[in-house]
C-alpha cells in the first residue's frame, strides 16, 4: 500500500478501526478501488502456485492437512507403516521351507480337489481355493509359466504334492499336501548381499518380514526356533479361506524327500447314512415278500448286521475291477488292493434330535407283537398312536469305515452301494465273495454306485515319516503372532477362526434340520392314516416299483428288481483299455510291474 493511501487510510479510519468511505472523495474512491483490484489479482496468483487439495507438497503434506501432519509426532518405539500400494514383492529377500499342511474341508459346493487347466465347472475346486490363499499371503512362490492364464493354479517350483484325490462333492477331515512356503527363518548372510547388490531395499527392513510374527524382526534373533519364531501358517491361511475349508494343523519337519502322495501308508475313508435309510413303508405290505433275511423286513430299513458281515469279506488283498470306474487313460492293469480294515459302525451324536414320530409302532424296524390297532383307537392319547416302548426305534446314524493303502477310481462308493443293496434284503452278503473272484466274474455287472455327498476322507496316515503336527491353537511360545492373527480372524477361537467358522456351517444345517424335522413329525402325526387301514395294497398283481437307496436324500424307485449277477456285464478291462489307446493313436505303455494307486 503507497504512503499517499496510508494517509488516506488513518485520515478516515473511525474509532473502532474501520475504514469511513462516507467522507471519501470520488478520485479517492477510485484510487481505493484499483489497489483492492491489484491485491485481490496477486493473492489469485500466489493461490495458483499452490499444490491442489489432492496434491503433496514438497515436506510431504496435503495443503489442508500440512499444519495438522506437522503437529503430528510418532512414538519412537513404533514408528508409522509404509503404504503397500505400489510395494513390489521381492522372493529372493526370504527363505523358504518344506512343510505339510493337514486340512479339512466340506466338499458338497466343490468341483473335488484336484484342478484341470481348461476345465470349466460350475464350482471351483479346493486346490483353487487353497491356491488363491496361499497367493495372497504370498507363502508360495511358484515358476512362471507362461502357458497359464493370470490367476490359475500354478504349483511349479512349490514342492507340491497331495495325499488323497477326492472327487466332486467328497469331503476331507484330514487332507495332507506337502508344500514348500515362504519363512521367517533370516537368509544367510551371501543371500542378504546378493539381494542388496541388485539394488533391493535391505531385507532387514523390510517389515513384512515379522508381519505375522511377534513384533521382532527373525534376522536380528541370535537363534532361529523353527516353530516360535516362524510364521502362523494354520491362523494366516484361515483367514483367507472359505470358511468350509479350514487348516487345521502344519509339520515343521518333514523328510527332505517327502511326498504326501507316495509317503501316505494308509488311508482312511467313512461314508455315513442313516437307520432308516429313507421314510418308511407304511401299511400291511410295508414289508418286502422278495427279502433274502430269514426275518420280514419293513422297507425303508437297513439290516445292519448282514451289511457288516459283507463288510468284513471286503478285508485282505483283492481284486477290486468289479468294484471300481475303469480309467483307460490311467492304462491300469493291476487292480488288487489291500484294505486293512472294513466295518460298519454306529454314529452316536450329543442329541437324537427330532423326527420323534419313528418310534411310533407302525415304523418299526420289524412286525410288531402286538395286532395293529384299530383305526378308530389310532388317535387316542392326544392324535398319536399307542407306543411300544420295548420296540420303539429312533433315528441313528451309521458308517462305513475302510482303511487301505490305497483305492481304485470309485471303489468306496462302489463298495457302499453293494453294502445297502445287502443291507435292504435285496442281495445276500455272498454277492461280495462272487464279486471278489475274478475267475468267477470276470466282467464288472453294471450297478450304479453310490452317491458322494456322504463320504469323506477321514484320515491320512503316514507310518515311517515321523511327522509332528503344530495343530491351530496350541501353544508354541510365539503367542504374540498368534494372537495378532487371531485378532483379525485367524485364531482357533473367535471372530473368524476354525471353531467360530465350523459352528457357522453346523448351527445353519442344524437349525433346518430342526425344523423340517418336526414338520415332517407333523405332517406324518395328522390324523389322516388312510394307507395304515390296509388300503395299500402290493399284492402280486398291484406290486409297486421297488425302492432302492443308494446313499442319497431319499430312495430311487427302478421298477422290478434284478438281481446284481444276473445284470448285463461291461467289457473286459484290457478291451477298455485297448480301444482308448487306438482312439489316441498311442502305443501301449511298458510294464515295469509297479502299479500306482488311484485314490477314490
């Protein structure tokens, strides 16, 4: 401002320091007028240079947050984490590691474990799950393979290998995959300046070294302790999983050469179902007249002891071509497996649960004692039937259970659809032995087997290997890490973890089992019994389609029932395998007289 206004400005400023423009002359005014004009157009230019609101001036600050960030001060023991935006992934600043992973999943919303490259399905299979978790946790670092698309299971250079192949809809209570991931353990100290002499940041301050560790960096430990110090795989993978797929336990130590495939001694496999197999048959022909057991059995009834007694022929070296799928472009020829065990055994859950109406007298495994009450006394005491508490019957649960080294295409499910053929009365348990002799049938008969929803792959065990499960939870020292992890929803309890997830999954299917349990215990207890008064009537010239279960949510009428041995045969193996190799345009492969099992 000029000495001339600066007059002007004291000569007509009032007492309360405001400037009186009611004394002003015009060529005052207009000399007031141009100064502010030249101030305002100054001020426009000094604004221009400033950074914009989104941008960061040189003491890196946003323009409206710089006073704020200035005042700002960070503890000297925790200082502030870098951004991950544009933070590249460096594997040559980490040691990595042979481990074994134990998981479980639930597999009826899977397309089976195993991923085929170009293989488009409605679900996506477990390895691609478990692949897109160890990914983003960056614990893998595979070869690239350019024959991939971005995104796609890529295990080379992983050390990779599984213990047992399920297929669509088979769950897994303990899957086991050696795998190489990526460790906390420091890098040597040639490691350490091969990657600072490619003009890496040095690894020590790299701060996803202890990311998930307990707050201390591995590289400055004097010693390394393989599990105290390491990473959480089991909480870290939780976190990132389906919550129908949950690891539950890593091997800090397997051997050098481990394959969970080939180091795999025994494997377990169960396959649930219920007593009664379906609802059963009410009225006076509820109890078939085709039954090979010496008592009448109501129709919808498993007899349990005869399907245990085939099930122990299934034990000792076999040739199971007649209890499998053949694979011709497997080109197997040997088809004798060991199973170690066989049985049929009762499921006890904490709670019967609902579906109380079987225990009414006219669902009886077996003919009653007592005469069929009459249909006017059939809802005395309030609508339900009169009890037989000696006889009364409640829904169980059954399994099947087979341990072996090692098992064919199919061959459990084969197996269980033998077993509830025996188990309705419709087979006698000698059509396992009839099977079982090659010489005897040496074509398979064609029979569909069972469904997959219902087994699993219970266990996997590995004899001579000495591996020692870290299980999710236990205590290992490095309580920290775990529980940072757990915080965020990867321990074995809380928000997120194995146990919180489970119970999900458990409390969801438990509730509608609930409810459409006792609908259906409603349903079947209004008074409405028309077929019990006899008016069913499968006499032979009115005979219903036989119902047959195969494992599934409910029977599968086929009409007139023919006996398994009397059915069509398939064609020799060598015939299947022969016509593959000429549909291909190959040679047949050299024997060297070792067979490699095809998990089920």
């Amino acid at each position: 401002m000029t000495d001339d206004h600066n007059d002007i400005h004291e000569s007509v400023t009032s007492t309360n320091g405001q400037l009186d423009y009611s004394q002003w002359s015009s060529a005052k005014l207009l000399e007031r007028v141009t100064l502010l004009e030249k101030e305002l157009r100054d001020q426009t230019a000094r604004s221009a240079a400033l950074p914009s609101s989104g941008e960061v001036m040189s003491n890196g600050f946003n323009r409206y947050e710089s006073l704020a960030q200035k005042r700002r001060t960070f503890s000297p023991i925790s200082k502030p984490k870098r951004s991950r935006s544009n933070r590249q992934f460096d594997p040559s600043k980490y040691s990595t590691r042979l481990i074994a992973l134990k998981f479980a999943y639930l597999g009826q919303r899977y397309n089976g474990l195993e991923y085929h490259a170009n293989n488009n399905t409605r679900y996506p299979t477990i390895e691609e799950e478990l692949w897109k978790a160890l990914d983003k946790a960056k614990l893998i670092f595979p070869t690239p393979n350019t024959t991939l698309e971005e995104g796609e299971p890529n295990w080379e250079g992983c050390e990779y290998s599984k213990s047992g192949r399920t297929d669509k809809g088979v769950s897994a209570f303990g899957q086991v995959i050696g795998i190489r991931v990526r460790s906390n353990r420091p890098l040597e100290t040639n490691d350490v300046e091969r990657a600072s002499a490619n003009g890496k940041e040095d690894i020590e301050n790299d701060e996803s070294d202890h990311e998930f560790g307990d707050g201390t960096m591995p590289s400055k430990r004097t010693a390394f302790d393989s599990i105290r110090d390491e990473i959480p795989y089991p909480q870290i993978l939780n976190r990132l999983l389906p919550r129908e797929i949950r690891v539950l336990a890593w091997c800090p130590s397997p051997p050098a050469d481990f394959s969970a495939r080939f180091c795999c001694g025994e494997r377990c496999y169960k396959y649930s179902f219920t007593q009664p197999a379906f609802t059963p048959t009410v009225g006076p022909a509820d109890f078939l007249p085709n039954t090979s057991l010496p008592s009448r059995l109501r129709e919808g009834w498993l007899d349990i002891e005869a399907m245990e007694k085939a099930a122990r022929k299934f034990e000792g070296s076999h040739d199971f071509r007649n209890f499998c799928k053949v694979d011709p472009c497997k080109q197997i020829e040997n088809f004798r497996r060991v199973i170690n065990s066989a049985s049929i055994v009762e499921v006890k859950p904490g709670d019967g649960g609902s579906m109380g109406y079987l225990s009414l007298p006219r669902f009886h495994q077996y003919p009653s004692r007592q005469s069929q009450p009459a249909t006017n006394a059939i809802h005395a005491n309030n609508g339900d039937e009169p009890r037989a508490p000696e006889t009364s019957s409640t829904p169980k649960m059954y399994a099947f259970k087979v341990r072996g080294s090692g098992f064919l295409w199919h061959q459990v499910r084969h197996m269980v659809a033998i077993l509830f053929l025996v188990g309705q009365g419709l087979e006698k348990p000698c059509l396992v032995d009839d099977l079982l002799n090659i010489e005897k049938i040496p074509r398979k008969p064609t029979y569909d087997m069972a469904v997959a929803a219902p087994l699993v792959l219970e266990e996997c065990n590995f004899p001579g290997a000495g591996l020692h499960w870290v299980h999710c939870g236990d205590y290992t020292g490095n309580e920290a890490g775990i529980k940072k992890a757990a915080g965020k929803g990867g321990g074995k309890y809380g928000l997120g973890g194995a146990v919180d997830e489970l119970w999900r999954v458990w409390h969801k299917h438990k509730i509608d089992e609930t409810l459409v349990g006792s609908l259906l215990d409603l349903v079947v207890r209004s008074p409405d019994d028309s077929l019990v008064g006899g008016r069913l009537d499968r006499s032979e010239g009115n005979l219903q389609s036989q119902k047959v279960y195969d494992g599934g949510n409910t029977y599968r009428p086929i009409g007139k029932y023919v006996p398994v041995l009397e059915r069509p045969r398939m064609e020799a193996v060598d015939v299947v395998n022969a016509k593959y190799l000429k549909r291909k345009g190959l040679d047949p492969p050299e024997r060297t007289g070792v067979e490699v099992s095809v998990p089920e």
